[in-house]
C-alpha cells in the first residue's frame, strides 16, 4: 500500500512542476508566444565521452541529446543526424490532435468510427484491431490512449488523417519552430515498404526540442498537456529503454519507436520522454538506435545505460 502510495505522490508531483497554475489558460494557446524558454546550454563532455564507451554495443548508429531543461545542461551524440522516428512520431502526431482540439476544431469525446480498412497489417502492433476485428467506434481521446500508451498503429493512423496528414504536420513543426523532424507517411505505408520508414525522421536535437515544447505548453494548453503526459506515463512499451535501469517509480513520461528487422538489421529502437529527477528538476532526452546488427536485449539496454548514465550524473 505504501509503494502504491508513493507512487501516486510522485505522479502529483511530476503534473504539478511540469504544469504550473497558469491563469485562464487550460483550454486557450497563445499561438503567438511559441518560443522556447531561453536556457544556455552546457555541454558535459565528460559524460559524452562515457556515451561515447556505451554505444559501441549497439554497433549500429546511435544518436543522443539529454537537457536539463531548468539548466540546460546538455549532452550530445550525432545529435543533428536523421533517425527513422517509427512510432515516435505518434507523439507529435498527439500533440497537433490536441492543439486542434484546443482550437475547438475537435473534441476529445468526439467518435471517430474506425473500419477494418483502417487497420495496419497483421504484423504491426494494434490492439485496437486485435480485440476488434470488424471495427468500432472510439472518441478522439480513447484512440490518443490507444495510439501513445499502447503505440497503436490504426489510432496513430487515423489520428494523422484527422490531423490532417503530413502537410497539417509540417505546419505545426513550423510553428514549434522545429526542423529536423518530419512525419511524412501512415503506420500503414510504412508497413508496406522498408524504406518508408525513413522518410518520417527526427534528429535527437529537434526531437528535444519538441518534449521541450510539451513541457513549457507551447502549442498545446495547460489541459492539453496535462492530458498528454499522464498518457505518456502510461506506456506500455519501452520498460526496458529509458526506464530500465532507473529507480522504482521514477516518473518517466516517453514514447518509443521500434521497427521490424530486416537481412538482421534492426532500423529503429528509440525512446524519448522527460524525466523527472529527485531533485525535481526535468531531463529531456532522446535516444535512436538504427540500423543496428545487436540483439533487442542490446539496443534496449543501450538505450538504458544512456539514460541512467545522465540520470547519476545530474540527478543531485
């Protein structure tokens, strides 16, 4: 009872920094006032050099950007490089569902009915599909739960043709102010052809960017944002990435993205998300592990030795 306990207190503690009382401002966004908090940024080369030594097991590429978004204590590994996102791209695709409906364009309990000609092939992770085979209906904010907490790729698809598609995407990148970072086919294309899936890209730096955007409420309301991170504090998958090797109960809002293996080569293992630390403070990071040769137990626990590496070395 009392690990229960703990954790919801930590649960409250993480929505209430990440989200301070703001007057009037649950349900409206100041699309004008998009830009970033200003921090400088410090790069800790002692720690890229011991990322550096963590890497090496994966074989593949790996590219890494951690901030301390209070500090803006940094590191980085090929952190302007292009990585296939795969379902990390049902976040931002989220995020411009939720600015929609903070405009009054959508509503969250707004049903959407979802055909089987929806569905991504068997194969590709739904359980949407799965535990409906012929189709249903589903309100906008069941198919956010099913598409960020479950990484569904049917809600991720029907989500990004109500948000408007890749054009609606790249609009709202623009307003974010976020290059590098392209969301440019459905879940169900991308399944469809091996080399789609490195169309939709993000660069560690531009994928920062965007938790940094979460966190300070640009693009998205105070409500919106709530709504979103207890969604992301819900994952699923990924236990092993980010989390892995970080204490019980850490709060730790991600998503993660994971294509197949083709010829023994893995194109994506990625997760990102904004930690919070003991000392209150967030660290946003994101790690991308692609094109990698190294079994799922490596890639994820290179994912894990990144994230625990910066969480020793920040967390006081």
């Amino acid at each position: 009872m009392k690990k229960i306990l703990s954790v919801y207190v930590l649960l409250f503690i993480f929505l209430t920094s990440a989200c301070p009382a703001q007057k009037d401002s649950s349900t409206t966004v100041n699309v004008a006032n998009l830009q970033p908090i200003k921090t400088e940024e410090k790069q800790d080369n002692e720690l890229q050099k011991q990322i550096e030594q963590i890497v090496i097991a994966a074989k593949g590429r790996v590219g890494v950007k951690a901030v301390l978004l209070e500090s803006g204590e940094t590191v980085s590994l090929k952190s302007n490089d292009r990585f296939p996102m795969q379902s990390v791209y049902k976040l931002p695709i989220a995020m411009a569902i939720l600015r929609q409906v903070d405009e009054g364009k959508l509503k969250l309990a707004q049903k959407v009915r979802v055909e089987k000609s929806d569905f991504v092939r068997k194969g590709m992770r739904s359980p949407l599909r799965d535990e409906n085979p012929n189709g249903a209906e589903f309100t906008i904010e069941e198919l956010l739960k099913f598409a960020v907490s479950e990484s569904d790729g049917t809600a991720s698809d029907v989500l990004f043709k109500l948000a408007g598609g890749a054009e609606a995407m790249s609009k709202f990148f623009g307003e974010l102010d976020i290059t590098e970072i392209v969301a440019a086919n459905s879940e169900k294309e991308i399944g469809q052809n091996w080399e789609m899936q490195y169309r939709s890209y993000s660069s560690p730096e531009a994928a920062v960017k965007l938790l940094r955007a979460l966190h300070e409420k640009r693009g998205i309301s105070e409500q919106s944002q709530k709504i979103l991170l207890k969604i992301m504090l819900e994952s699923v998958p990924g236990q092993n990435r980010l989390k892995g090797l970080l204490p019980a109960g850490t709060i730790v809002a991600h998503k993660t993205g994971t294509s197949g293996t083709q010829e023994g080569i893995t194109a994506a293992t990625n997760d990102i998300g904004i930690i919070t630390l003991p000392n209150g403070k967030h660290l946003a990071i994101a790690v991308f592990v692609t094109d990698s040769p190294a079994d799922e137990k490596t890639r994820e626990e290179t994912i894990a030795k990144i994230a625990k590496a910066v969480w020793d070395k920040w967390q006081r």
